[in-house]
C-alpha cells in the first residue's frame, strides 16, 4: 500500500489567478501577487499540490474544454518553471443549466460536491485528515468539508467573502491558521491572502 501524502487542495479563480470572470485565455490569467512563492514553499513542506475548480464556462459556452486545457497546459508549465509542480489538476466542466448539452448536468464534482477531491485523493494516496483546502468561495469550503479535509483555509484574493463562507471555513485573514499549521506552514498560506 502506498504511503499517503497531505495535500494542498487549491481552487483555481481568485486563489491562484486574479478571478477576471471565466478565465480562459493566457492574455488575460495573472496570477496572484505571491502565490508562487508560497506554493513552492508548500511543495518543499512535502505538500501535494492540487487544484481542483469548477469551469462552468465550459458548460456555458463562454470558451471550449480546448480552450480551458490550453490554458491548463500553460498555467502548469508557467509553474514548473518557477519550481512549482503541481501533482494533480482536477476540473469540473459541468453546469445544470448549461447550454452546452454535453455538460449540462447534475454531478459530484461540482462544489461544493466532493467529488475533485476525492478522486484526487484515491489517486494520489492522499492524507485527507492532515490536508488544506485553500479557497474563496462557500463552495471551496462545503466540498472539503465533505471530503473530511482537516483544514478549511478562506482567502480573500477573490470575490467578496460571504459570512457564510467565514462561518464555514477553519481560518481566514482574521484567524491566520496558526494554531493549526504552525507558524511557519501559516505564514506561507497567509501569503496567498492579500486582501
């Protein structure tokens, strides 16, 4: 049996990237002001990296999987090159009122439904009691609770946090983490919040 790992379980728009509104060319994803270097510092902790978000422009018809996995191949190479490698991409296409037929759908890998994380986790032997979820929406929350992750971590680099979304997360910028991950594992997520 294979040793599991803790992750770092990432959502992508308004945590990794600046949330322009369904990001889907290179020209217009700009990462975050600090986010690579605490990623990196993540991996090097002995963290898997992963991403898991939602596309539901995919479903929309606002750009193509093509066009989403372009992008994808970009974001992943752009991050190895700054020593980031990320050990599992994890997308969700779907929308129940999508227009796209093909993605139109009701599924569990939506968040706030658990389904990214735990394929990510039965892939690669994941640690869920030990693992991060760092997100800014609800959703980001509800689906790692769901998947029994350890730590529920808001950031605020995204779109306006709700009290809701305050109540269900372990920390966010009020409440740096420390006690949970330690000084040192906290000063590098709290880099990732900068707002």
């Amino acid at each position: 049996m294979a040793k599991s790992v803790p992750a770092i379980f990432l959502d992508r728009d308004g945590t990794i990237n600046v949330d322009h509104g369904y990001v889907h060319e290179i020209d217009a994803f700009e990462f975050i002001d600090g986010v690579i270097d605490a990623m990196r510092e993540l991996k090097k902790m002995g963290y898997a990296l992963v991403v898991v978000t939602n596309q539901s422009g995919i479903a929309r018809g606002k750009f193509t999987e093509a066009q989403f996995e372009t992008l994808t191949e970009w974001m992943d190479w752009s991050l190895a090159d700054r020593d980031v490698d990320l050990d599992g991409i994890y997308y969700c296409p779907h929308h129940p009122q999508g227009s796209i037929e093909e993605f139109r759908q009701v599924c569990d890998c939506r968040k706030p439904h658990p389904g990214m994380l735990i394929s990510a986790r039965d892939f690669l032997h994941i640690d869920m009691a030990a693992s991060y979820m760092v997100g800014d929406k609800l959703e980001d929350m509800q689906a790692a609770a769901a998947a029994n992750v350890g730590t529920k971590v808001l950031v605020r680099t995204g779109k306006p946090v709700t009290a809701e979304a305050e109540n269900a997360a372990d920390c966010d910028v009020k409440q740096p983490c420390r006690s949970a991950i330690g000084d040192t594992e906290a000063a590098k997520i709290s880099v990732m919040d900068k707002r």
